[in-house]
C-alpha cells in the first residue's frame, strides 16, 4: 500500500528521489516473561528529503518504539519482527554495527524528552560536544571544539564559551535542550529525530526550541521526524502527520489537510477531547474517549479503536485485521477505519447535556497582600543568606462557585501559594482569609479538623498521592472518619459508595490496591478524596497534566461537574492556558511571584494584555488551522527567583522593556475595567491598542496553509 | 570542604573521649580489678593474698588511684606520645600498637592489590551485559563466596595450600610475603564478591542511562562509550565502598587473624580484651575509630570530587 503513497514533490523534476526514511510494515515486539508484547505492528511511513513528519499519540501507542527502531536502539528486548526500515535505500537492521556507528550520529541524529537526563553529568559540555566530531569527521580537538562552539552560537545558547565549559546541571532545561540539538546537527545530518523535544519545558522556552526546529528544517534541509503528543505541536512544525493508536498508524495526511478534515473516529475523538480555542465548558464541553486503551496483550479483534469507538458496528469493525485504506478525494491520506465511506465525517461529535454556568456567590476567599519569602543559607563562601521571593504581594478573591485559574511558568511561586493556602507554609506577610477565618499564618496542625475538611487539595501526581499499601475505600474512608463527616461503620461505607460513584468509579473499587488502577482512576480517587469532607474550597495543583489527552478531558470535566453540584470554589493551578481558558472564570497570571495580569477569562484572553500574558499566549501551540497567531518569542531563560530583577521582574525578558524605568521601578498597576488588573509601566493607550494574538483565519489563506 | 573536614575532626574527637571515658569506667570497678589480679597472678595466688598485699600489687599497677586522676594522666600521657604500659606484656603499648597496625597495613595492602582489580574487572564485566551468561556467572561466584564464612575459606585454603600441598605456611608467624599469602587470599575470597557486586550493580544502572543511550546513538565506538561515559559515573560508588573496606579490615578481620596467628591489629586488641589489657584497648580502640572516621572522610571527599554535581552544585 505504500506504494500507493507515491507522491510529486516539490522538487521532483529529474528523476525519482529516494526517501530520506521508509518503514515498510514495520512491526516491533517486545519480549517479556509475559511472552511477545506487539508494540508496534504494520507501520508504513515514507519521509522525503527537507520533509518534517509528525508521529502523534497517547502514552502506548509505540509512537517513540517507532524512533527508538530507526536508531536501531531497541535494547535486550526489542525486536524488529517483520518489516524494514530504509535509510537513503539501505534496510538499517540488517546493516553491521560499524555501519550502524558511522550512521548514527551523522547521518541520524536524535533529540531526546529529558535533556538534563540525555547529557552525561560529570563530563563538560563542550567535551560532549566535541566527542561527535572526534569520531565522525575525524577532526583534532581545538578544530572540533571550536566547531561545537560555533554550532552553540547558532542555535542560540547565550555565552557560549561559559557554556562550553558547564555541566549540564550548570545551565538551565532550556539550555540543555539547546546543547542537545547543537550535539545532534553538528554533523549536519540527513535525518533528525526529535522525541517530545519541548515536553519537559516550560511554554514560553518551548516556543523558542520550536522556532528552532523549523530554522533547521529550512536552513539544512534536514527531514524531521517529530514525535509528540501534542496536535498543536505537530501543526507547527510537521508537514505530515500520522496518528497512532495502539501500536498502529490509524491515520496519515498533510497536517493541515487532516486536521481540517479527519477521516478516523480515534483523531476525531483526540480532537474533541482537547480544548481547543473555540471549546467552551457552557456551550462547547470537550467530549472525553469513553473506555481505556487495551493492553499490548489484550487487543481486541478488528479495529484497535473499536470497543471505544461510537460508530462500531458488529461484525464488520470486528471481523479482521483492518488495513490502511484510501480517502476519497485525498490522493495522500489513508485512514484505518472500514466504515471510512459510511460515517458522516461532518457531523460534530454528540455533546453532552448542556449545563447552565452556575452563579457565583458571596466572597470565600480574600487574600491581601500576602507573600512567602525564603531565607536561602548562606554556602560556606556566599556569606550571608538570600531572600527567594516566591510568593510577593499576592492580592485576589474568589467567590462560592467560582473558578480562579493561577498560570505560570516553572518558579513562578504558583505551587508555594498553593502550600501557604493549605498550610504546609506560612504567610512571611499579608493575610488570607477563608470566610472569616485568618489562615495566613496558621500551619496546618494548627488548623482545627473544620478548616481542614473546608480547605482540600487534589494533586499533580496521582500516582504517587495514594498511599500503595492501603485500599481506595479504606483510604476514603479515613478522611470521611477525620473530618467527622459520618462516625458509624456502615454509614460511613455508604458514603464511600457515594463518593465513587460521584465520581464515576465501580463500588467495587474500594477493595482495589492504587496500583490496579490507571492514571484517569487514581486522579478520580484523589478527587473522591478531596470531596470527602465536603470542602468548600478545592484547589488542584495541575490535576491532569500528567495524564493522557483523552482522560484529561474526562477528569476535568468531572472535576467541574462536582464543582458545580456542589458549589465548591476551585483554585486551579496550571502552566496549560488551553485548558484554563476552557474551564476558568477567572485567571490570575504570575511571574517571578507576583500576580502580573488579574481578571477574567475573556478580558486575559483579549487586548489589552500584560506582555508577559501576550508572550504566553502565543507559546501555547494550538491545534486549529483556522487560527493565526501572532509571534512573540521571548528571549532568554526565568531570572533565578533567588535574584530576581529590581523593578519589573518580566523586564529582563519583555520584548517592550523601557530600559531606565522598567529594570528599576517596580511597575504600577492599570486596571482598564473593574477587576482587570495590569501591573505594567506601558503607558495606557500603548496597552489598549495591542493587537489579538490569536485569530481567526481567512478562509482563503486557510486553503494556502493547507497544502504548504 | 574545610567545614566539612573540620566538623568531621570535631565528632571524632567527641567519639575518642566518650569511648575512652565508658571504656576507663568499665575497667575502674573493683570486680574488674581482682580479675585482672587473677589473670596476671594466678587465681589461686590472688585467693591467698593478703588485704595488704592486694593494695600493694593495685599500687604497683597504678590502680589504686582515684578514676579522674587517672584518666588525667592518660589523656596527658597520650599528648606526649605515650599510651601507657601493657599489664599483660610489659612493654610499652605504643610500640606494640605499631607493630600490630604495620602488620595489618601489610595485609590489607596485600588484599587491596588483589582485590580491587579483581572486583572491578569482573563487576564491570558482568554489568556491561545485564543478564548474559557471563552475568549470570561471576554473579552467582560473587555471592557464593561472599556467602561462605572467612572461617569456612581459612580452613579449605589452609587444609589444601599448607597441608596438601605445601606451598604456604598454615601458621602465619613471620615476616616474609609467603606468610601473607593464605589470609590476604581468604579475605579476597570474601571481600571481592561484595564490591563485585556493587560494581556490578552501578555498572548496570548506568548502562541503562539516557546519557549512555545518548552516547551510544553518537556513534561513538563502544570502547569510548564505555570508558568515558559508562566508567567514569559507574566507579564512583565503587570507589566509595572500596574506602571503606580499610576500616573492616582493621577491624573485622580478627578471625582469620587469630586462625593463621597473624600478629595484626585485629589479634592484638582480642587478647587485650580477654586479658583486660587496659591500655591496649584503650590505645586500640582509638586507633579503631580514627580509622573509621578518616575513611569515612576519604570516601566522601572522594566522592565530592568525583561527582561534578555535588562538588558545584
């Protein structure tokens, strides 16, 4: 079939090219004591040169087992079972290991998801770097050094000879994810795997990593693949794109072609789970994938998707391997779906009953002007100690029912306002009140069971949140007990009951161990849990980032359904805007520890802006054709908190900086209509008469996006 | 740094005094005394003994003097150099406090020389490849013989080298190298499996490493993968541990020491012991924990130096 994939490109006058990397029915097994675990099967990709592809899926789907077969890189378990991979005509798994070693590396390099974990710790940059050209080209070490030097210089490392000369645990993640490009580009490959490149950082570096990566494409000619998990990501920077699910290729087509019109029911499915722009929590709730992803082991008969699938029918989805089959009237694109005629692709998915936004109530929390600062020791040299600043005159309230989202970047004090809030610290300055509660300053042991149970918290990590000694319900339980909410035996059982079903787990998950349960159930039971002492006020430190797309929307929404049943006011923390635009009533967006731009949702999301917020909202990859985003890449790395700068802490990064004013005066504030809060030195009609970064495209320009 | 190695120096100090004060005050007691009158005269001298003479032998030993004084006066002695006399021996305990560490010097250099290469090599060799058969060999003689007590290996060596053979002498009561080879050999026997293991252990973690995966997909030859990347971060536990086998074999070695008749630290401060050899014990047991401290000392400024992240982070 793939040779049905045969396609004109832009430079294929003179005869036919070869392609850069071709999978042809690629199918990779691992082998456990479990016996053969398919991890990838019949996968088909063909890559021409100066061509970026993007590889998208959730966790499990073999999206990186497919990066890790071309790097030939499958370790003691891994094997190639059927298929072959091409490189420049040549199948990579029968080649001798010293063709291997002069391929990688100078002709196929990679770039990994954790830079800091990628470079070795206890040998120089600059030595890492140079090793490349040692063993390749085979230059003397000054030569070689100064190569990598310059190839630093070009991907935009600032101070490169200090950087030549760090560790890697000496320069920030940004920077690592730069040396670790540089390393791969110095021999200035044909073919560049990136795996979740920009994943570990944070939006406004990622913004800068992936400007990079589309110079490279531009600049060398190299082809890409680009593996992620992120649709917005893949639109930026792919000309391709094949989505995968579970260990299969379920679709593959130009980007802007797919996703303006997606031909199977799994990207269908991605796409209605993530919030995109025109999602709305009212009037356009996202639409999570019912059902999980089936073990390796355990793959239904047919299609993959099928037992998750809404238009499955019997006997036809479920009769047979399914293949790649042609889409009509797209000459490039194949899809995995055997009802790909039948299903009418334009209807939207089904929405979910509407729900009526709940009005906010009276204020329930009223926090003044508080901050946390910590002392730093002094090392034996440094003298006297430091002040971090991770929490500076804080001031904000929320009311019954409401949603406040907090937004920021890594170090931007969002999770230290979150421990103050629950006590684990305590206000140096200021005052929070909950009700007519004074918590500022009181730790938690302080705190009498009542505030406690008023005052709950649902966190990051599912998975290392539950205690994996205890079952769920005993752990439930156990809060119902604490809070004095029930004390007899079998009520308490009851409201167990209760609370799984609130939050739409099986009773008989009470008696299940943490670890028999997946990452979208443990978050329900941290949600149960939350939920126990019937609280007033939740806060949820960035609940679902670390799940999968699909359960994402799965958990939020029924975090915001119980939130709405019971009038509970959540504190959101978050670095996504995409989803805080989605579920927020209103954002608060700090910096370095102060709150820079306050008010709600629409006025963030709309001139004027903080530049700081312009600057995030243009990182966030969005995965729209139809939107258009202006481009505000931000220069540099967060100042350290331990010192940051005086005046604006955003000054040293902000494209508008006033240079004698910004560095040096802290900025006032400019509050353009009741509630929405500026703190910025721009003069008002500067910030009132910035443009939209985000919006909607001309449908003419649209078609031209689509085929370039 | 500096704090660090003078906070040390502090706590050993700390440690010295209180050892050396439990040790006075468990020696002081009556009881102890007229065991030590038995073990030197006789018990059937010291039951016939007069009151009188009794005092009269307490104040040749200088016992008769009050607790504090006397501990005065060790603790000043030591200043000048001198850690008092032997009640077992008569001789001065300085000197034979020399002897019998330069003894066990030669022994554990001995052991190190064998040992480290020994372990390492075979620690490195078994976890490059997790899992071979080559694996699977030299773990499976690390534990068998880390498991099998030093008594146990004295014997069989003893039983096959000395007495079957001939090549080695079963008693160790000498100086030339021949006398060290059976105990340095079952110490080895003993010693290598533990650090093998651990070598192995750290060698494998590595290799499953981003940063080797990194190095690997390079294309830098294997040799320098592993030499470059794979040792320099796999031998810093190693090297940790190996520093630390010193104070064991101080110390924890004294059965093999008592089984050959070796004349080392361990077989010095045994017989002091049973003896009730005050000042030996005394004079022992502080050389024990300056040992214990400066190697612990050594492995972690070792360890500081050796790990890039720790030294500036």
């Amino acid at each position: 079939m793939d040779q049905a994939l045969d396609r004109p490109h832009p430079s294929a006058e003179s005869g036919p090219i070869v392609p850069v990397l071709e999978c042809r029915n690629l199918s990779v097994s691992y082998y456990t004591r479990a016996g053969e675990v398919p991890a990838v099967t019949d996968f088909n990709l063909r890559l021409m040169p100066g061509e970026a592809h993007g590889l998208v899926g959730e966790s499990g789907c073999g999206k990186s087992t497919v990066a890790l077969a071309i790097m030939q890189y499958l370790g003691g378990n891994g094997r190639i079972v059927g298929g072959e991979i091409l490189f420049d005509g040549r199948d990579l798994a029968k080649m001798k290991a010293e063709d291997l070693r002069r391929i990688r590396g100078a002709e196929i390099a990679m770039v990994y998801q954790e830079p800091m974990a990628s470079l070795n710790p206890s040998m120089t940059v600059g030595a890492q770097l140079a090793e490349v050209l040692l063993y390749h080209d085979r230059l003397s070490r000054p030569t070689a050094l100064e190569r990598a030097r310059a190839m630093l210089e070009s991907v935009r490392v600032p101070d490169p000879d200090r950087i030549m000369a760090a560790y890697p645990h000496q320069i920030s993640g940004g920077q690592q994810q730069r040396v670790v490009i540089a390393m791969a580009l110095l021999s200035n490959p044909k073919l560049l795997v990136l795996d979740e490149p920009t994943t570990a950082l944070d939006v406004t570096i990622e913004a800068g990593i992936v400007e990079l990566i589309r110079e490279i494409g531009a600049a060398h000619g190299t082809s890409i693949i680009y593996i992620s998990h992120n649709l917005g990501l893949i639109l930026e920077t792919c000309d391709w794109v094949t989505v995968m699910y579970a260990g299969e290729a379920v679709e593959v087509g130009p980007v802007g072609e797919l996703f303006d019109a997606i031909r199977h029911p799994y990207t269908r499915g991605l796409f209605a789970s993530i919030p995109l722009p025109s999602a709305d929590k009212i009037s356009r709730p996202l639409v999570p994938i019912p059902g999980q992803l089936p073990l390796p082991y355990d793959r239904p008969r047919g299609c993959n998707f099928g037992p998750r699938c809404e238009f499955f029918i019997a006997g036809s989805c479920d009769s047979g391997p399914i293949p790649m089959l042609p889409v009509w009237n797209a000459e490039h694109r194949r899809s995995r779906c055997i009802r790909i005629d039948e299903i009418d692709w334009e209807r939207p998915p089904a929405p979910p009953a509407l729900q009526a936004a709940p009005p906010p109530g009276d204020i329930l929390l009223k926090v003044e002007d508080l901050s946390k600062h910590y002392e730093l020791e002094g090392g034996f040299l440094a003298g006297g100690g430091r002040t971090v600043k991770a929490n500076e005159s804080l001031t904000f309230d929320a009311r019954e029912a409401e949603t406040v989202a907090i937004v920021g970047e890594s170090g931007c004090g969002k999770s230290t306002f979150a421990k103050v809030l629950t006590g684990l610290e305590t206000a140096t300055d200021g005052s929070i009140r909950l009700g007519d509660v004074e918590l500022g300053a009181v730790p938690i042991e302080k705190r009498d069971a009542r505030t406690v149970a008023a005052l709950q918290m649902v966190f990051q990590n599912p998975f290392d949140t539950l205690n994996p000694s205890h079952s769920v319900g005993s752990q439930i339980a156990r809060v119902i007990r604490k809070f004095g909410v029930e004390r007899d035996e079998a009520k308490v059982r009851q409201r167990v009951d209760a609370l799984l079903d609130m939050v739409k787990l099986p009773r008989a998950f009470a008696r299940r161990k943490p670890r028999q349960l997946s990452g979208g159930q443990k978050q329900r039971v941290g949600i149960a849990r939350a939920f126990a002492g019937n609280p007033r006020m939740v806060i949820a430190d960035e609940p679902v980032s670390a799940l999968d797309v699909s359960v994402q929307a799965a958990v939020t929404e029924l975090l915001m359904d119980i939130q709405r049943e019971h009038r509970t006011t959540l504190i959101f923390i978050s670095h996504d805007l995409s989803i805080v635009r989605y579920l927020a009533d209103r954002i608060l967006v700090m910096y370095l520890g102060r709150i820079m731009e306050q008010g709600r949702t629409e006025e963030i999301f709309a001139p004027p802006y903080h530049p700081y917020t312009e600057a995030l909202l243009s990182a966030v990859p969005v995965a729209d054709t139809r939107i258009e985003k202006r481009k505000v890449v931000l220069s540099g790395d967060l100042p350290s908190p331990s010192d940051p700068p005086a005046g604006c802490p955003f000054s040293t990064r902000c494209p508008y900086a006033i240079p004698g004013t910004c560095d040096v005066v802290p900025p006032p504030v400019f509050e353009p209509s009741p509630g929405h809060r500026i703190l910025c030195h721009l003069a008002p009609e500067t910030l009132m008469a910035m443009k939209p970064v985000m919006s909607e495209r001309e449908p003419e320009t649209r078609a031209a996006s689509g085929s370039s | 740094m500096l704090k660090l190695i003078l906070r040390r120096l502090a706590q050993m100090m700390l440690i010295m005094v209180a050892v050396s004060l439990i040790l006075f005050g468990v020696f002081d007691s009556p009881k102890f005394k007229r065991q030590l009158a038995v073990n030197e005269l006789g018990g059937f001298a010291v039951q016939t003994l007069s009151p009188a003479d009794y005092q009269a032998w307490l104040e040749r030993k200088g016992l008769n003097v009050p607790f504090a004084e006397r501990y005065w006066k060790w603790l000043t002695g030591i200043a000048r150099g001198d850690f008092g006399r032997s009640f077992q021996k008569s001789a001065d305990v300085g000197p034979l406090l020399g002897r019998a560490l330069l003894n066990t010097g030669k022994l554990a250099l001995c052991v190190f020389v064998i040992m480290i290469p020994l372990a390492l090599v075979t620690g490195v060799m078994a976890g490059i490849r997790e899992g071979s058969f080559q694996d699977r060999s030299i773990s499976f003689l690390a534990v068998l013989f880390t498991s099998i007590p030093e008594i146990a290996t004295a014997i069989f060596l003893t039983v096959i080298f000395a007495l079957w053979l001939g090549w080695f002498p079963a008693k160790s009561r000498g100086d030339g190298l021949e006398f060290l080879v059976l105990p340095a050999l079952t110490l080895v026997l003993y010693d290598f499996g533990y650090v093998a293991r651990l070598t192995r252990a750290s060698v494998a973690e590595v290799m499953q490493s981003q940063y080797v995966r990194t190095a690997i997909l390079k294309g830098l030859p294997y040799r320098r993968v592993v030499i470059r990347h794979v040792l320099r971060n796999a031998l810093i536990a190693p090297f940790t541990v190996i520093v630390l086998q010193l104070n064991w074999i101080l110390s924890g070695v004294v059965v093999v020491e008592v089984f050959f008749q070796y004349n080392g630290f361990g077989k010095l401060l045994l017989d002091a012991a049973l003896f009730g050899d005050l000042y030996v014990v005394q004079a022992a047991t502080l050389a024990a924990v300056l040992v214990a401290v400066l190697s612990q000392l050594i492995s972690d400024i070792g360890y500081v130096l050796l790990n890039p992240r720790i030294r500036f982070g």
